[in-house]
C-alpha cells in the first residue's frame, strides 16, 4: 500500500497574532484530507474547509477534521460541530448534518441498521442519529439521563468549550450488536446497552481505534497502541511507541492519534505536535508527559513492525502544512478491509442535509 488518505488540520498562520498561548479551540484555521503517496513522499489536498459561521463559536474557531470511517468509497468524518460524507476518489461531499446539540465532535461512524453513531465529546454523550438528523438515541456516556446536566433548548455549537469534562468520550463502535465508546478520563471502553461490560485499557488514555478481524486497536495519546481481544474483551499487548521511536533527547509528541493496522504486524500511526495551549488542565499533562529538557518530534505519521519492535518508516508532514493528525485511511484499496463497521452494516450512502436536518435542495448528489 502507498497511499494513504490523513484527516486532520493546519495551525493558524504566522500573521495570526495574539498575546500568550492561543485557546486550543482556535489553534487550527483549515481542516484538511490529503492524500500521501509513502512512496514519492507525494501529497494532493484532497479537502480544506471552513465550517460555516452558523456553526461556529467565537471570532477565531478552529477547524479541524476529526476522526470518522472509511466504508467502500464513502469516506464520513466530522468537525466539531458538523457531520460529513466524502464521495471517493473525487472528494465531492454528498451528505452533511449539523444540529444544535453538537459540540466538540470527536468521531462518527455508521451503525449495523444505516444510521449514524456520533461521538459528542463536548456533552459528554453518544448520539444514534437517522440521516435526516432525528435523535434515535442519546447516552450518557457515564450513564444516568444524557439530558441531565445539557438542556435541548442550547444552541452548544455556539458554546466554544464544556471542559473541563469528567470523561470525554473519544471513539464510538459497533461490537457484536452492542455499541461502545471509549472514555478518555476512565481509560476505559463502554457498552452503552444495558450490558455493564467494560475493556479496561490497561491505565492508558485512549483517543481512538480500529477493530481488525478479533483484535481491537486502540491508539493512548502519550504514544502507545493498545490491543484489545474482542473475544475476551481483555489487553492482549500494549506496544510502547516512544521506546521504539525516541532517542537523542527528542521524543514523540505526546498526541497520538490515527492509526492503520496494514496486517498483524505493521501499523500506520499518526503523531501530533505539542501545542501551547491555555487550557490548564493540558499543560499539567504535557508537563509530566514529556519532562523537562526534552523536544517534541514535529507532527508525522509513522510506520511500525510491533512484532519486531522496528519504525519502518517516519514521514513528517508539517512542512506540507499539516499540523495535527486525527485520522489515517487506506487510499488505495478497492475495499477497505479494516472498518469499525460490522460486515453486515445496512450501509447506504446519505443524502445531503442542512445545518439543522432540513434537506438542502441547491446541492445535487453525483
């Protein structure tokens, strides 16, 4: 495989001035797909976008593609407040969803029945949506009533951040009929239906992951990957990438996120610059992460042999002007074999809707 498509941004340019370290939800100006060739080192921007300003929250929004899911060639993904299928290989959008109750998404994917599963990070919840945008089913991802802390009469897409949250659920999937969602601050996963089972991840704080035939992986942000048995629902192995990578003083940055398991043993796996940020919270933990006296390698991804303990290859994406990765998905194959979608998914690709659900009739489907 050489090509590869990557979700994620680019940071606000150097006339961007302000005093101090920027809010970490306006750190980025441009969410972007790109599609790499690891071969010729090759890049083609796929997407760069700008949420519209009804969905946005304050003078200086950042934007950003978040995770998603590659089915077929319809690639969904999200931003913080909108919804998003991507038609392959042209890149045209066919369906978009935007509703008041989303805030800081962090992840979508389809469900077994054709519906849509949402991540919604900002309000600590899972959402199970209809693709014109009707609420199937909200969960508090710490159980108890979703609505209990939020109200439904908030517009959140116009609140710039909820944080500090209690758990910030990352990674929503579908296992054996049941849905689960990983919950940062627990270091856990969750079945969501009535079940109690739960994957403890081994102390590690998970961002998100790939189920790849009966393992299940999940990428900890401070740069490890961690395997779970979907059969037993118990860590099988947790690869520490910084003992494989580090060296000379400099170390991974601390913000792993996307990961393409090739095979049982090469992985593709995305690392993401330590921004400044004022948000406290993400400071203490840079801190006690990455220690003093130490620098954080620039944004990449990189490829792992986990069974021999090897980086095959390291690829660095700032200087195309990629600052963040959130997302990595196989460019190049017919059918992706790897998917957070059960097999027998009732998968059709979505029409295209307004911010609000209400179908948008000056936009054709191709």
């Amino acid at each position: 495989m050489s090509k590869l498509y990557i979700l994620g941004g680019r940071q606000r340019n150097p006339g961007f001035k302000e005093p101090g370290p920027l809010d970490e939800w306006s750190l980025y100006e441009a969410a972007l797909i790109v599609e790499l060739d690891t071969e010729t080192l090759r890049l083609r921007t796929c997407v760069e976008y700008q949420s519209p300003p009804q969905v946005l929250a304050g003078s200086k929004p950042s934007a950003h593609f978040h995770g998603g899911v590659l089915i077929g060639k319809s690639l969904y993904t999200c931003t913080k407040t909108e919804v998003m299928c991507y038609a392959l290989p042209e890149f045209s959008r066919v369906c978009y969803l935007s509703l008041p109750c989303f805030n800081d998404l962090h992840h979508v994917t389809v469900s077994s029945d054709g519906n849509l599963l949402v991540a919604n990070t900002g309000l600590e919840m899972v959402l199970k949506l209809t693709p014109q945008g009707k609420i199937l089913a909200a969960w508090n991802v710490l159980g108890g009533d979703a609505w209990e802390t939020f109200s439904r009469d908030v517009d959140y897409r116009k609140v710039a951040s909820t944080k500090p949250h209690k758990s910030h659920p990352n990674f929503v999937f579908e296992l054996d009929g049941e849905i689960w969602v990983t919950r940062f601050h627990q270091r856990d996963a969750v079945s969501l239906n009535g079940s109690h089972r739960r994957m403890d991840l081994a102390g590690e704080f998970p961002h998100d992951g790939l189920i790849v035939g009966d393992l299940i992986y999940f990428t900890a942000v401070d740069g490890k990957i961690v395997i779970v048995s979907r059969t037993t629902l118990r860590v099988q192995e947790v690869v520490d990438l910084r003992a494989i990578q580090d060296g000379d003083g400099v170390k991974l940055p601390a913000w792993c996120r996307g990961i393409l398991p090739l095979d049982e043993r090469k992985v593709w796996v995305g690392f993401s610059r330590i921004r400044k940020t004022k948000f406290q919270e993400n400071v203490r933990w840079v801190k006690r992460t990455l220690g003093e006296g130490t620098l954080a390698k620039p944004t990449h991804i990189a490829l792992f042999d986990i069974s021999q303990s090897t980086c095959l290859q390291e690829i660095e994406l700032e200087s195309y002007g990629i600052n963040a990765v959130y997302g990595i998905f196989a460019g190049d194959r017919e059918h992706n074999a790897y998917s957070s979608v059960p097999q027998n998914s009732a998968f059709n690709p979505l029409p295209y809707y307004g911010v609000n659900g209400e179908i948008d009739t000056g936009v054709k489907l191709r």
